[in-house]
C-alpha cells in the first residue's frame, strides 16, 4: 500500500511492484512523479502490454483527471516512488472557470489522445504475438532439422548408388515424429532448400528428387545454431 509522506502535498511513496492504478478503473487524480520510474501498461490476452516507462518530472492520468473516465491503462512502481497528485475536482474547478470553448477543445484533444492510446495499445500485442511466433517457428525448424538428421540413416535409400533420402520420406517420418502439420514442415523444407542448406539432386533413371545422408546429416549445424543463439 502507498504510504502518505505528508497530507499538505498529498505526496504517496509506492514500492517497486506496487500498483498506483488499474485499466478500467474510474479516473480521478493526476499524478506528478518526483522520484523514481513507473511502468505504464496494458493487459491483453492475459499478458501484460508495457506502453512506457515514466520518469521524474512527467506526469500521468492527465487524460482521465480531465474527463474523469476509466483509466485505459494500468501504472505500477518499476522502483521506489514518490508521487504528489492533484485530484479530478481541482482541475475540474479550473476548467470551468475557462472559456467554454477551451473546453470543447480539451474535450476533443482528450478524446483523440485516448484513440491514438488504444491504436498503439493494440500496435504492441499485434507485434508481441509476432515476435512470438516467429521464435516458435525458428524452434520448430531447429527440431525439423534435427529429425532430419536423426532418421537419414535409418530412412535412406540407394540412389544412383548413393545414400540418399527422399522428401516425402523426410516429411512422412518427421510429421509423426514432431507432431506438427505436414503444411508447416513442407514450407520450412523449401526455405531449407533455397537457402541452400539442403541442396536436391535427381536420380537419373527415375527422375526422383533426393538429398543425400551426408547432406541431410550436415543439417544439424543449424540445430546447434539455434540451440546456442537461444542461450546469449
């Protein structure tokens, strides 16, 4: 809980961890911060979105002061706080005793700040979710590539007398093995190809695409790769 450093300031200090105020609650004071760092973010999908990190000297809950609408984003200490507030019937008091029109344009200012807030809200969990599955990805092709290389010599047969493995063997084992769908394997084989990690050869007699052992086997490099960039 916050703990009050003087009722003629209304000055609180927070801990770290500590919540000053949660998205959707009713807006009401704005705070000004004196010491210390507060994280503003929002809650999507059940995980928390970080919008900013405030520092001394800004100020926050301006929009909600103001209107005294729901807050649209949560605060919580990221260190030790001090905070001194100025509360909605202060500035609501202030407000009224300016022009009418300085109203409507504050109204209309506040209302764009609280689009533009959500828009970017919305902006960060649609690249989070990429980010997200751009390393599942990354991960499922480090396990594709190591089951390619586990099942060539089990899997390979002789082609033009050479050890070789077909694609649609690869892909037959390692559907099972991995338990992904094949959609997902067949693409991450073709940018395994066009990257060059894995180069195609045709047999000559019946014209059947094919990798050699000790090219499917070499593929676990990129296994490693992966496995060691996860650890920096």
């Amino acid at each position: 809980m916050s703990e009050p450093v003087s009722s003629k300031n209304l000055a609180s200090i927070y801990k770290p961890g500590e919540p000053i105020f949660s998205e959707g609650e009713q807006g009401g004071s704005m705070f000004f911060i004196k010491e210390g760092e507060v994280e503003i973010f929002t809650k999507r999908d059940g995980k928390d979105i970080l919008l900013s990190v405030m520092k001394p000297g800004e100020v926050m809950g301006t929009l909600t002061c103001i209107t005294n609408a729901n807050r649209l984003a949560s605060a919580r200490a990221k260190t030790k706080v001090v905070l001194t507030s100025v509360s909605h019937e202060k500035i609501s008091g202030l407000i009224a005793k300016l022009p009418k029109w300085v109203s409507i344009v504050l109204k209309d200012f506040t209302q764009r700040l609280q689009h533009m807030n959500l828009v970017y809200s919305e902006t960060l969990q649609k690249l989070e979710k990429a980010r997200e599955s751009q390393i599942s990805l990354l991960y499922t092709s480090s396990q594709f590539a190591s089951a390619i290389a586990t099942c060539a010599e089990d899997k390979h047969i002789l082609l033009d007398e050479v050890k070789g493995l077909l694609p649609e063997t690869i892909l037959d084992y390692c559907e099972g093995m991995l338990n992904r769908p094949r959609e997902e394997l067949q693409s991450i084989l073709k940018i395994f190809i066009s990257s060059g990690m894995l180069t195609l050869k045709i047999e000559q007699e019946k014209k059947r695409k094919f990798f050699t052992i000790e090219n499917a086997q070499k593929i676990k490099d990129f296994c490693h790769f992966v496995q060691q960039t996860r650890r920096i």
